[in-house]
C-alpha cells in the first residue's frame, strides 16, 4: 500500500496508473509519493517513480468508496480529480512482473504488437498458458486465425471490431491456440481448428500463449512469399468493391472462424478489411444493417474449388479435350453453343429450339477465346468493380435455354423499352428488303472484313460464303434512343461491349435438371433436351465471369418474372461495372 500527499493541480496529479493508464506518460511528483509496496520512491527520478508502479502490479483501487477495477480511463481520471487533497492508492500485485495487461493490449495491428514488444521487451519463452473464456456473440467468437500448415502453430490474426473477443479484452493478435474448450488442437491444420472453434457451444474456453516472435516470423514468411508472387497480395487491399462469382451458403462451409455473409452470383460485396489470407470482411450493397460477416477470401476460395475440381477428375467425371485438336478446332466447338446464327433474321435460319445439331457456319471473328491454349480453367470467385453513371440504356443479352421466348416476350410487352439493332451482311439485297432496316449491306467484303479487324464489330461470322455481323454502332444507335437493345449473341460478345464500354445486361438462364428442360419444353424429346442441358453447361464454364446475373426457376413465367426483375434493377443510371485492375 502507499500514501501520497499532494495539493490537487487543475488536471489531476497523476494522469494514468498501472493497466488502467499508460505508466510510460504518467507524471509523478518523487517528493510526495513515499513508498510503492516494499519499495521507496522518495528522492528518486521520474522514472524510477514509474518503474516502481509498474513493478506493483497491473490493478489499481482507490481506498474508500471508490473502486477502480474495470472501469474506463475517463471515469477512473474522474474519480481521481474529485478525490480530496489526501489520497489512498491501493495497488494489487499482478502475477507476474512486466507482463503487458490483455485489457490494455490493443495488439489487432503489426504497429501495435511491435511497440509493445520493443516497450515490455517480453519474449515468447516468458509467457505462460493462459485460459480464455468467451460468449459467442451474433457474428461469432469474433476472430480470424491462421497457420495450421507446414507444422505451423494456429494464431489468432485479426479481432472483428466490436466482436466477442475483441470486448473481451481478453485474446490478442499473436496469441497461439493450445486448445478448445480443452481439446487439443496443438498439431491440427487449420481446417481442424476451425471446424473446432465452430463446434462450440455459446461458452467457449480457450487455452492460448502469448507468441508474439513466432508468429511475427510466420507473417514474415508469408509477406515474403507474397513479394516472390507466390499468393495473392490482397493484404494490400484494405477496402475494395467486389462482385460475386459464385454463390455462398455459409452454413456448408465448415471453416468459418466466425458469422459467415451468405451472397448469390452477381451480389455487389463491400469488402472492408482484405488483409487476412484465408477469411475477409465485407458487407452486401444493400440497406440492410445486418448484411455483414465474413467470407472467404479469393484464395481460400480458389484453393478449395481446385482441390475439389483435382476430385472430379480423379473419379473420371467430363471429356478432355483431345490435344490433338488444332486451336481453331477448340474454338468452333466452344463456339457452337448458340441454337442459331446469331446475326441472321430467323426466317433464312429456320431452325427452333429444339437442341438440333450444329448449324452450318462459321464463326470468323469473335473475342478472343481464353482457354483455347489448353491451359487449367480459372476458378471464379470475385470480380473488382466500380460505379458509374451512363447516359445510355444497356443492352440485354439472354443465354441459354428459353432465350428466343424471353427475348421475343420482351419486345412484345414492352414495345417501348426494349428493341433490336440492324444487322450488317456482304450477302446481296433481296427485291423486298431495304437497307437499314432489315440489314445493313456492306458494299464489299474487303471492306467488312477490315472493320471486323479493327474491332468494329461485336460479332460476325461466315455463312453460305456471306459475312454477317453485329456492329457496335448499330448497338450504340438503339442504346441511344434509350431502349434496351435485345441482342442473340453469343457469350464471346458481352467482353466486346465491355470493351466498347456499352455494359450490357447478362443474364443466364440455368436449367435446373435435362428433366425441368422436358418439362417447360414440352416438344423436346429427351436426347435433345440433354444436349440442350450440356450447352447450358459448357457455356456456364466458359462465360460464367461475365454475367451479369443467373436466373433459374421452375416455368417459363417463373423465369421471365426474375429476368425482367434483373433487368429493372440493372438498368441503371448508376451500374456497377468491372475495374481494368486485377483482384
């Protein structure tokens, strides 16, 4: 116990004491603090004053009515103002001598842990085992970990602000976990541990240690091998906008460290915090307050969909190509999902949606194809975005079963807000046709030819020794004059518009079973409805990062309900659209 005696100043006379204040800043007058337990402080320096007290202990009391434990620093600088002129400290020996205070440790950043180690100058080997208790709260236990891999530990890496275990006090970023709720979890991947955390009941026991150096050199390594482009560096990215590629249900996911943010293809993502390998925060673009949690990160994501793809494979699901096919080869097969010629009228096509064979063209120019290399398909998870304002009406392309239908229901319901763009063709104006309205004839295929090279174009192609085409301008002409301009092309052209920064409305429809094509199809037989059903497929695989939306549904009213509802909730003027700059 010490006594001190002091006439009060205006602001106090000692601004912090012990875990409640920072002893480092604290200003003692030596003349009139006696004696710190056992030890004297009179004629001793400021500092000597505050090393004595911080040798004391970690909790402090005012002797008499008020009691200093666990409150706020403003309310115990409160307390100490309105003491009178003759002032009784109590201070409690802490456990141990030096050991910084887990409700003082603020240690969430790499700032904070570095300061505090090089003021404690605390290392691993002195700190012992400690037991944690923490309530789970709606999001959670409210804290990320790591490691897990190679024989590393597990460590808790991020504290959710405002989360259980931030208001705890009582875990810190650098804390290692020995066990839960005393099961031992010393040697389990990280995959283990996190299904273990959420197995937990409301009441969760955690046994850490302190390893603050350790786990310093486990973020050194991975900060290395982020510099050698060996993983991602989102850690760079605090904050960003991101679309989903996929659709999340968090209840599947058994890793989740904490309350999972359940998403759809499409949703827009505010990703609030991007610095944790394996888990991000982010919240959904919408009013709700509650649209918030966590999500997989665009690692953790790819990694797991890879391992999942390497077992498919193994059981010998899907048809390699063969790589004995030409590249050219490739790209008409992965080309040909379209039921018809994309840009000819449907009288000279003829043909109906039934699942019939290939059609007898050639496509000669469209985007480039990404994966006609041979290389490994990309795993999709999140695209970067960001909002503008257009002063044009979007264009619409349907994929997949139920196009035609939509496309003509569309225009049919909504004369005045949807149309379609003229196309262009090298063929010979027939007696009844008119140019510009039915098609634009090109003078010359020379001359077509070059505005296809110059990009000119969204996408053309031969048929019967004629070209034929979907020009941008033709595009921008209907866009314009602010109807939404239906176009049936195929998936290669959504880029092309992207590029021609006409963002267009793409919505995939995506049959449910080869069954539920029978059944909104009624004249389709079986074999044709399963080669319907495998196009659905192939063109999901291929073209799946550029939807806008997919739409599924039990009947065709089902499905044309949702597309207009994507539609008027896309339409804009403010859109989200794809950033130049990679994830």
């Amino acid at each position: 116990m010490t006594e001190r005696r002091k006439k009060k100043t205006h602001n106090g006379f000692l601004r912090k004491v012990s875990s409640l204040f920072n002893l480092d800043t604290a200003h003692v007058s030596t003349p009139e603090m006696k004696q710190v337990n056992d030890t004297s402080v009179e004629s001793v320096t400021h500092a000597e004053a505050v090393d004595a007290l911080k040798k004391a202990g970690s909790t402090v009391r005012l002797k008499g009515d008020v009691n200093l434990d666990n409150v706020t620093h403003e309310d115990a600088v409160s307390a100490l103002k309105a003491s009178g002129e003759r002032v009784q400290l109590v201070l409690i020996p802490g456990p141990r001598h030096g050991q910084p205070s887990p409700r003082t440790s603020r240690a969430n950043t790499p700032s904070s842990t570095a300061n505090s180690l090089r003021r404690e100058d605390v290392t691993d080997s002195t700190e012992e085992p400690r037991v944690v208790d923490i309530e789970k709260g709606p999001q959670g236990l409210g804290f990320n970990i790591v490691g897990g891999e190679d024989g590393h530990g597990i460590y808790v890496s991020f504290l959710l602000a405002g989360g259980p275990a931030e208001k705890s006090g009582q875990l810190r970023r650098g804390d290692r976990l020995l066990a839960v709720n005393e099961v031992d979890i010393t040697q389990a991947t990280h995959e283990q541990a996190a299904k273990a955390l959420k197995g937990t009941g409301q009441n969760v026991k955690l046994t850490v240690v302190y390893r603050p150096h350790e786990y310093n050199k486990f973020e050194a390594r991975i900060n290395e091998l982020k510099q050698h482009h060996t993983l991602l560096r989102t850690s760079q990215k605090r904050s960003l906008y991101v679309r989903a590629l996929f659709d999340y249900d968090p209840i599947r996911d058994d890793g989740l460290p904490s309350r999972g943010l359940p998403f759809r293809y499409g949703d827009i993502l505010h990703v609030t915090n991007a610095s944790d390998d394996e888990w991000w925060q982010a919240r959904l673009d919408t009013t709700d307050p509650d649209a918030i949690g966590i999500i997989p990160s665009k690692k953790r994501w790819e990694r797991k969909q890879r391992a999942r793809d390497r077992q498919v494979k193994f059981q010998g699901q899907g048809t390699p190509v063969s790589t004995s096919q030409s590249t050219l080869e490739r790209k008409k097969k992965t080309l040909s999902f379209s039921r018809k010629f994309p840009f000819m009228k449907s009288r000279e096509d003829g043909k109906s949606e039934d699942g019939s064979d290939q059609e007898p063209f050639m496509l000669c120019y469209t985007q480039e194809d990404t994966n006609a290399d041979g290389q490994d398909e990309a795993v999709l998870s999140y695209e970067t975005v960001q909002q503008l304002t257009i002063n044009y009406t979007r264009p619409v392309i349907i994929l997949g079963p139920l196009k035609d239908r939509i496309n003509d229901d569309l225009i049919s319901e909504f004369p005045d807000k949807f149309g379609s763009c003229v196309p262009h063709t090298t063929r010979p104006r027939r007696d009844y046709e008119v140019d510009g309205r039915d098609y634009h004839f090109v003078g010359s295929r020379e001359q077509m030819e070059r505005d296809i090279q110059n990009h000119l174009f969204i996408e053309a192609g031969q048929y019967n020794e004629n070209l034929y085409g979907t020009s941008v301008a033709s595009v921008r002409e209907v866009a314009e004059k602010g109807k939404h301009c239906i176009l049936d092309v195929s998936g290669n052209a959504i880029k092309r518009l992207q590029v021609a920064q006409l963002y267009p409305i793409a919505i995939f429809i995506k049959p449910k079973s080869v069954e539920s094509i029978m059944e909104m199809t009624k004249r389709m037989t079986e074999d044709q409805a399963k080669k319907t059903y495998e196009r659905a497929l192939k063109m999901e695989q291929e073209f799946a990062e550029y939807f806008t939306a997919v739409v599924s549904g039990d009947t065709p009213e089902e499905i044309y309900a949702k597309v207009k509802a994507v539609i008027t909730a896309e339409s804009g003027p403010t859109v989200w659209v794809p950033r130049r700059d990679p994830l």
